[in-house]
C-alpha cells in the first residue's frame, strides 16, 4: 500500500463527516446510498488522484457519524430507520416530558461510549470470534430463535393491582401474536419487493424504509394525533438524572451486543437493540427509558466499529458499507498499523459528531416549543407518506398502509414494540432454518 498522505487522510474524514450529517439527519437516505454512490464514482476519484484507501476512509467516517446523527429525526420526527427504531419510543416519551435534547444527549452519550468500549473489546472479542466463528455461524436460527423466546417470555405488559397473578400469560399472547403477524407481513414484504417501483431513485430501493417507518414512525404519530398530543414547552437545561453505574451499564451492554450481531451473517444492528432490551433490566422508574436510550446508541455505534474488524479478522462483509469498502480495497492485505489508523479516524470522526449532535439536538429541541405538535405531526405524517411513496413505489406505500395499524397494536395492547420486530427476525430465522 501506498504511502498515507495526511492531507487527503484529513479531506477524507470531513467529506464522510458530512455526508453522514446528511444522512443521518434526512429521513430515507442510508448509509448504503451514499457508499454505492462511491463505489460508482471511484474511476473518476482514482482519476484525480483520489486512491481506494481514501474512498473506504469517507465510507467509514460516514457510517459512524451516521450513527450518532440519526437519532434526532427519530426522536423529533418519528421517523425511524432500522438502526433507530425501538428509540423512537423511549425517546418521544422524553421529548413529551419536554426533555427532547436531554434525549439526544444519552443516545450521543451512549455512541461515544461505544467507541470507547469498543476499542477495549476488539483484541478479545477478535481473538474469541476467530477460533470460535465456524460453529456459531452453523446455529445463527437457533440463536434468533433464543432472542425471540427471551423477548416474549420477559413481557408482563402493563400489570394493574388486583388483574390476577396469571394476567402476564394475557400479554405473552399479545407478544407473540404481534410478533407473527408483524413477522408474516415481512416475509410478505421481502419476497416481493421487486415490486417496488421507485419515482426518485436513490441507490437501491429499501423495503425497510416503508415497513418501519409504518411500524414505528407513522403509527406513534397518528396515535398522537388522535389523542391531541402536544409538545409542552422543552426544558433549557439538558442535564440528566441517570446514575454513573447505569450508565456505564447501558454503553457495556449495547457494545456487547452490537459487537456480537456484527460477526452474524444476514443479522443487522437491528437485532443487537432487541439484545440490548433484554440485557437492561426493566426497572420501573424513569431511569429504565433513559439506560434503554443509551443502551441502543451503543449497539448501533458498536456494530459500525465492529464491522470493520470483523471484515479485517474473518474477511467477511456484515454491512452495506463494510460490502462496499470490500469492492474497493482487499482490507486482509492491509497492514495492521492501517487499521489502528482506522481505529484512530473513528474515534475522531466519533470526537466531533459527538459534540455536532448535541449542538443540534439542543437547537431542534428549542425550535420545537413555539410548534403545534399536532400540525408539526400531522405534517411529518404526509412528508413521510410521500417520501415513502417517492422512494418506494405504489407497492412500498401499501406495505407502509399495511405497517401502520400492526404499528398501533402494541399501544393499544399494552406490550413492548420490541415484538413488531419480527418484521425483520421472522425472515431472517426462516432464511437460516
């Protein structure tokens, strides 16, 4: 490999900086779009000088800053992809608490303790999945079959006194009902989204974009303006009440379980923020949502860092942009001092996306308390439908018409929207078994 020039190092971190500003921040556009986008242009970047490392390097630094920025649509739009999902719940709770920026605050907090984290796992859980990586990758089903089972048998619902002992059984019922239902219309979904016929297209059109943002964006905001939800006025002071230990807990487990999800072939950090749900324990008191928050920010973030090591370690791609740094360089062939270079961008690209998404959670949050809540969610809701329809077609707005009612589900039955996420574990399991 050729020798590093700082200055083209330094370009290269910046333009994925930026490009993750966008895509973390614009509703339908994904990590993956830009870095096929890349792939595409790389010819021409070679042709002025611009060599692969460069392009891997802008890649890379747009996957991280991507997951630090895309919870502010999620938690101030509903508006969720894959990664976010499950925040938007928690993370509405406390933006109806007028704590919309505290909320973007735990979940910066939890990505940059992920780095962190991280950094202190990689050679363990390097050296761990290297020996051990052949017999897992032969149980993957089983493993998202446990994750299930785990998910369902740890629902209680919402217990009220004097319900009767055996009322949890009633909500297990609910879980697993919602969890097929919402698993069948992913099956449904995937086997035909060749149907998807895009009016703007965007790189490859995601049947995830019409499925979740039905499941979890759409339906939270219809169920708000049904029961006239208002956004009280966003407190200034954005300090948070969460003690140390609870803290430091949530980082651990999202790392943990978004370095695991990282090595599994057809398994998205998706599946690492289900892990993460069951690792924290349900405490009931306000802490719970916040170490939950922080907890989801960790996984996503980890599983970032944690697909370029294991595509380094076992040469296997588990993400879009791991795929396409794959096309563009033989990372395998790389020296390690270029991975601890690697290393070394994420953590600052991690350094000054941190401090960008406080500085523009704080900002959303205060434009937020002189809206309308009501026509703010009303106006998500038709930007979303269209943008849905944009992106995916006629058949990818069905699919989102579809999404929402199943969405609404778990509100009304009073369980955890974590079971709507058989949309994408039902498909999965079923590939593997």
């Amino acid at each position: 490999m050729q020798e590093i020039s700082l200055t083209l190092l330094i370009l290269s971190i910046f333009f994925g900086f930026f490009l993750g500003i966008i895509s973390g921040l614009t509703p339908g556009i994904h990590v993956n779009n830009f870095a096929l986008l890349l792939v595409a242009l790389s010819p021409y970047f070679q042709s002025i000088g611009f060599a692969p490392f460069y392009i891997a390097v802008v890649i890379l630094s747009n996957s991280i800053a991507h997951t630090f920025l895309d919870i502010i649509p999620s938690i101030f739009l509903g508006a969720p992809e894959p990664d976010t999902a499950l925040a938007v719940l928690p993370g509405h709770a406390l933006l109806m608490e007028g704590r919309g920026a505290e909320a973007v605050r735990l979940s910066a907090l939890g990505s940059a303790g992920a780095v962190v984290v991280s950094l202190l796992m990689a050679l363990p859980m390097g050296y761990f999945f290297m020996n051990i990586y052949g017999a897992i990758n032969d149980y993957i089903g089983w493993i998202l079959v446990l994750i299930v089972i785990l998910m369902i048998a740890t629902e209680n619902g919402e217990v009220v006194e004097g319900q009767g002992s055996l009322v949890h059984l009633k909500f297990k019922l609910y879980a697993i009902l919602l969890f097929f239902i919402s698993g069948m219309l992913g099956i449904f979904a995937f086997d035909n989204q060749g149907m998807m016929q895009p009016l703007v297209k965007f790189g490859e059109p995601s049947i995830l974009l019409p499925l979740l943002s039905g499941l979890f964006g759409a339906s939270m905001l219809i169920i708000s303006l049904m029961t006239k939800s208002e956004v009280p006025p966003q407190q200034k002071t954005c300090r948070f009440e969460l003690p140390r230990k609870r803290i430091v807990r949530g980082m651990v487990a999202g790392s943990a379980a978004g370095s695991f999800v990282a090595w599994l072939p057809g398994v998205s950090s998706t599946v690492g923020t289900i892990i993460a749900r069951l690792i924290v324990r349900e405490e009931k008191d306000e802490g719970s949502s916040k170490e939950f928050m922080v907890s989801i920010s960790s996984a996503n973030t980890a599983n970032a860092v944690f697909s370029l090591i294991a595509l380094y370690i076992i040469g296997k791609a588990r993400s879009g942009a791991m795929v396409s740094i794959d096309k563009l360089v033989n990372i395998s062939d790389w020296d390690f001092s270029v991975i601890v270079i690697l290393l070394i961008v994420i953590v600052y690209v991690s350094v000054i996306s941190y401090y960008t998404t406080i500085f523009l959670g704080d900002r959303i949050s205060g434009f937020l308390s002189g809206i309308n809540y009501s026509k703010l969610s009303a106006t998500v809701l038709a930007g979303l439908s269209l943008m849905v329809f944009m992106f995916t077609g006629w058949f990818g707005f069905a699919v989102f018409l579809i999404s929402i009612p199943v969405g609404m589900t778990a509100s009304y039955a009073k369980i955890r929207k974590t079971h709507a996420m058989g949309v994408i574990m039902l498909p999965v399991i079923m590939y593997f078994l």
